[in-house]
C-alpha cells in the first residue's frame, strides 16, 4: 500500500508543476497533498517542525508574489493604479476564462484596455500590457524555482534527516 501513497506523493508534485502553467490547477495545493500524504500515510515521524515552517513560508511568498508581480510590471512599464488593478483582476478572472491561457491574455487585454481609455496612447498601453505579461512569466520562473526547492527540502527531510 506504501507504493500507492507514494504514487500520490509523486503524481501530487507532478500536478504542481503541471499547474505553473495550467492555473486552474492550484500547483501550491498539490504540493500540500503530497506532504500530507507522506505525513499522514507512509510516516508520520519523518518530517521536522523546520520543514513545516519553511513550506508555510514558501506557501505564503507563492501566493503573494503572483499579485505583487502584476503590480510591479505594469508599473515599471508605464501603467497607473488602474491598469495594475486591471492587471491583479484579469489575472482572477483568467483563471476562469479560457483556461490555462487566460491567465496570460486576460490581464494582458484588461490592462491594455484599461490603461488606453486612461491615456488615449496606444503605445503606452501596450507597454503597459506587456509588463502584465512579463508578470506572469517571471512569476511562474519564481514558482518553479520555490516549488524546486519544496521539493528538494523535502527529500532531504525524508531520506537524510
């Protein structure tokens, strides 16, 4: 039965992955799976209170930094208040829409929409977008970094301490 639970665990950091670029999975949940699974059903003993801190950090620094991306961008490139709020609720509302790819085109449209009315310049708006879009790409590199290193902390944790 052991083999099963880590087939959980294993398929549970695969979906992780899987969801950086399919949002409709949420990647940092399947991660939370896979931990408690091994906790809970292959051995209870194994993972340190040191472990859990780091990935309630992690958890939390992934959660915030996809907002806080979108916000940073379409400011660096030009965008107001407005076009970084278009940014954080195309991105929720993109998760919804078209799935996987609204993510990436919602807030980019909403963005270029939003700043365009606000300036009349197309340029800028479109400058503006492209920082949404480069938000979610950078945001995803910082996941696969954070989600790398989750796993990584915990393997060590299960097979060396």
């Amino acid at each position: 039965m052991e083999i099963v639970w880590w087939g959980i665990v294993v398929l549970s950091f695969i979906l992780g992955f899987v969801g950086v670029v399919v949002p409709v999975i949420p990647s940092v949940l399947m991660y939370w799976v896979g931990f408690l699974v091994y906790h809970f059903l292959i051995n209870s003993d194994e993972l340190s209170w040191m472990f859990w801190i780091i990935a309630f950090v992690l958890t939390v620094i992934v959660l915030i930094s996809d907002f806080i991306a979108n916000s940073y961008f379409v400011k660096r490139y030009g965008g107001t208040k407005k076009g970084e709020a278009a940014a954080i609720i195309g991105m929720i509302v993109g998760m919804f829409v078209y799935p996987p790819f609204g993510v990436i085109f919602v807030p980019f449209i909403f963005v270029l929409v939003i700043e365009f009315i606000g300036s009349r310049n197309f340029d800028q708006a479109l400058k503006a977008s492209i920082g949404s879009l480069l938000a979610f790409l950078s945001s995803a590199a910082f996941n696969v970094v954070i989600y790398i290193l989750l796993i990584i902390w915990f393997l060590l944790d299960v097979f060396l301490f």
